[in-house]
C-alpha cells in the first residue's frame, strides 16, 4: 500500500502516539512505586538517554520502553505497511538503546529497563517490583540476633540493625521460633511462621520520623 502521508505528517503523527504512550506508562510505574511505598526516585534528570525515573543515590537508572516503539522480542510484530521504513525505525531505537546504557554504565551507572507490558498485570506487576527492589539493595537474603538486636542481611551486602523492642513478638520469642523463618516475595520481606511475625523490608529501610524533645519546663 502507497504511503500517502507526508515526512512532516507521519513524524507528528509518531510523536502524538509516543508521547500518548509514554504519559500512560509512566503514569502506571508511578502508581506502582507509590503502591510499593519505594521512594527516593527522580524525574528528569540530566543523563544520556534521559531515564524515565532516576534514583541518585543508589545510582540506579530505569527505562520504561514501549513494547512497539523498542521492539519488545514478545510483543512486538513489524506493521504490513512501510516494512522497511518501521524495520529501520525499529533497529535504530533499539541500537540508541544499547548505546546509551552502555554510556550510561561508564558513568558507573547501573541500568534497568522494564518492558510496557510488564505493568499490565498483577503478577508483572509483582515481579517489576521485585526487580526494582533487588536492584536498590532492597531485598532481605537473611535474619541474625545479636545483643537483643535483629539484624537483617540484604542482598547488596549491607546489614540492618533493629531493636527487637521494635517487634514485640519477636521481643519474647524463644531463640528456637526465632531461628525458624523464611523469606516471602523473594525477599521483599520475611515470615516467621511459629509466632505469625511478618517484617517488610520496605519499612525498615524507611526513615523514621524523628521525635521532638520537650522543651524543658520552667
């Protein structure tokens, strides 16, 4: 079939239906980042291939790419019309892709891109978050008590330290119920099933708010 658009028109035309796309999925990892209580993230930020959601500190950048405009090797399928203009179109954005990446880890960057139909359903939805968790140091790998402390090992390697006093159950636990625990989520928190305790590693990570001293009576 004749393409009867114009250059100008067919580049509108794109660009209508990329930024349509964008605002949408965007808007749905925004929603799951809110809904997973992960914070800690920006938008805009100056790097190259400007990341659709940066978290600084963590020196994380995350990509949400378009199944069609990205060529999803699921989802994607070349239109019957102009095959050879969208395979090149196609080709291209996928070759921008890995050049940027590759820019963005010689700034010692890491990169995580997630696919548009990952956040379509419930269980893409949890496997998208505990991705994003795991590649935030976010996910717990194991538990040991010390000095009436627990402490939490995540799996980037660092270790949490919380007062048992902070978990009442645990608090009068027999060392025995203590030992017997296991991860849920793939880490995203932990059970321990002989007392009915449930931990998220998410809360513990979260700043607590800091409590005012009285000012001293006179």
């Amino acid at each position: 079939m004749a393409d009867w658009l114009s250059r100008e028109q067919r580049s509108r035309n794109m660009a209508s239906i990329r930024s349509k796309g964008n605002r949408t999925t965007e808007w749905a990892f925004r929603q799951l980042l809110g809904e997973a209580k992960i914070s800690g993230w920006r938008r805009h930020v100056d790097l190259p291939g400007k990341p659709d959601f940066a978290f600084r500190s963590q020196r994380l950048a995350v990509f949400i790419d378009g199944c069609f405009w990205h060529g999803c090797p699921r989802c994607y399928r070349l239109p019957e019309d102009n095959r050879g203009y969208w395979k090149a179109k196609v080709d291209s954005n996928r070759a921008r892709d890995r050049r940027r990446t590759k820019e963005l880890r010689s700034l010692n960057w890491r990169v995580l891109r997630i696919w548009e139909h990952a956040l379509e359903s419930p269980s893409g939805r949890r496997r998208v978050v505990a991705k994003l968790l795991e590649s935030l140091g976010r996910l717990a790998s194991g538990v040991a008590f010390t000095d009436g402390r627990l402490i939490v090992k995540l799996a980037d390697g660092r270790e949490l330290s919380v007062p048992l006093d902070c978990f009442p159950r645990l608090r009068r636990a027999s060392m025995r119920e203590r030992r017997k625990w296991e991860l849920i989520g793939g880490g995203l928190g932990i059970h321990w099933p002989l007392i009915d305790e449930d931990i998220s590693v998410e809360n513990l990570l979260a700043p607590r708010p800091q409590r005012r001293r009285r000012a001293p009576s006179r």
